[in-house]
C-alpha cells in the first residue's frame, strides 16, 4: 500500500488564493471563472486546500468576521444580517461587545431621533 499524497498541490494552492480573494471582494464572475471550468480532481484537490487553510479553532462566526454581509444561522433557518450603516447592524456591534463602526454610529443617531419624534408624537 503507498503512503497518500499529503503534499498540497501549487495549483490548488494559487487557485484558492485566487478565489479567496475573488469571494472576499464580492466579485462573482471571477469566481466564476476560478472555478467554472475545473474537472472533478481539480476540484477536490480545492476543497482539500482550502479546507486546509481554515483555522478549525474557530467559530463560524469568527472566520466570517471579515464580510459585512455574513449570514447567520438559526437552527435550520438562514438570514442575511443587515449591513453596516442600520440599527441591526448597530447592535450586533454591541451584542458583540465591539465598538461601533462610523456608520452604525451614524445610523443609530438617526434612528433614535426618528424613534424620539414618533414619542413626542403619540
């Protein structure tokens, strides 16, 4: 019996750097041609380098901290949280015990001045 192939391959490993990349800057057609033309080997030898490159000690919520758009599962259900700049996205800054960015900032005040008026005007 031989030893399995344990080596990444450099193909695998600048196609998944290119990926990462093209997935991280939103940018669907460059995924697209990353990965639209690969066979099934291709393909696998992917997913094993890119799995390889995921830290496992970290929470899904900490490996997606980087995408302002990230989704967030609730048991089966699947949402898309709000963008930076809203009152939700506001306080999920809170809920997460990090300061506010500039923009949910912003968006707070505004939505407390809104919130305020419509007191005053009950």
């Amino acid at each position: 019996m031989t030893e399995p192939d344990t080596c990444l391959p450099a193909r695998a490993l600048y196609t998944a750097q290119l990926l990462i990349g093209a997935v991280r800057d939103g940018n669907a057609s460059q995924v697209n041609r990353q990965v639209g033309g690969m066979d099934t080997q291709q393909l696998r030898e992917l997913v094993v380098t890119l799995a390889a490159l995921v830290p496992y000690d970290q929470s899904i919520r900490e490996l997606l901290a980087w995408n302002d758009e990230q989704w967030h599962v609730h048991g089966r259900k699947v949402q898309r949280l709000r963008p930076h700049g809203t009152h939700a996205a506001y306080a999920r800054h809170r809920n997460h015990g990090e300061p506010a960015c500039d923009e949910c900032l912003e968006a707070e005040r505004l939505y407390q001045r809104a919130r305020d008026r419509r007191r005053r005007r009950a």
